[in-house]
C-alpha cells in the first residue's frame, strides 16, 4: 500500500482519477436513461457514433471515433444488427468493410434515447455554464491527443 499521497495530489493524476469517476457516473447515468428503452449505455454510445459519422462510417472507424477496440465495438453492432436497429451499407471506398446504418426503428431508438437524455444533459450543462464546459471539453481533448501521439512502452503506437 502506498502511504504516499503524492501520486494523487498530482494534478494530472487527481484530473485522470475525477474522469475515471464521470465515466463509471456516466454509464450508470446512461442505463438508467435507455434502460427503458431495451438499450444499455454501450449500445446507445455506438448508436451515437454511427449518428455522428451519419451512417458513413465503417465498425472501424466507429472504434477509432470511440476510442474503443474494434473487436468490442464488432461485437455491439453484430447485436444490433440482430435486433434489427443496423443494417450495413456498400462502402465505395472498400469492397469488404461495410458501412453501419440506423434502420428507421434504429433512428426511432436513437431519438427516444436522446429526448430522454436531454433533461439530464440540459442540467449538467447548467451546473457548469456552457462556456466552462466548452473550455473543459478543448483541454480534454488536447490530453486525448497528446496521449494519441505519445508512444506505448517500447517504443510502439
């Protein structure tokens, strides 16, 4: 155990903690909103990510816009494809990787997740101000791309 307590006084490490906390009240949150809806928080960020690259995107390129692995990602939309909520799309640009589309029960899905997502999404903002989380989000995603861009162990990316 470690009964130093620098490791957390660490600016960077006391922000990286407090957003591993928003992510695990995120998801809860997320639930809780679609759970109604048959959905789980996972499912509802894909679908997020296929509204975002307006069916344009490829499962890969949903991961990479994730952030996620691509193989988690294969595994939700093979369920939702399942469940009738995607249905995949020629890709001009590749002859085998397919492009994932909402269905129109997928887009019914989508906007009965974000109605009921709105109130929640509408008091967060409020608890910070818009332009506080504007500048919140800018240094957020400089971290993500210093991260992108910094090498793994041995030299690997």
């Amino acid at each position: 155990m470690i009964d130093d307590p620098y490791p957390f006084e660490h600016p960077a490490n006391a922000l990286i903690l407090e957003v591993f906390r928003l992510n695990g009240a995120l998801i809860a949150a997320g639930d809780d909103v679609v759970k109604p809806l048959g959905l789980t928080s996972a499912r509802w960020q894909v679908m997020g990510s296929v509204a975002q690259g307006k069916g344009g995107f490829t499962v890969a390129q949903l991961a990479r816009n994730m952030g996620l692995a691509r193989q988690s990602v294969q595994r939700i939309v093979d369920e939702m494809l399942g469940a009738g909520i995607f249905e995949l799309a020629e890709n001009p640009a590749h002859k085998r990787a397919k492009l994932v589309r909402p269905t129109k029960e997928g887009e019914r899905l989508f906007e009965a997740a974000l109605f009921r997502w709105l109130p929640l999404a509408d008091a967060l903002a409020e608890e910070a101000g818009a332009g506080e989380l504007q500048r919140m989000t800018a240094v957020l995603q400089r971290l993500r791309v210093r991260l992108e861009g910094e090498p793994g162990e041995g030299g690997e990316r």
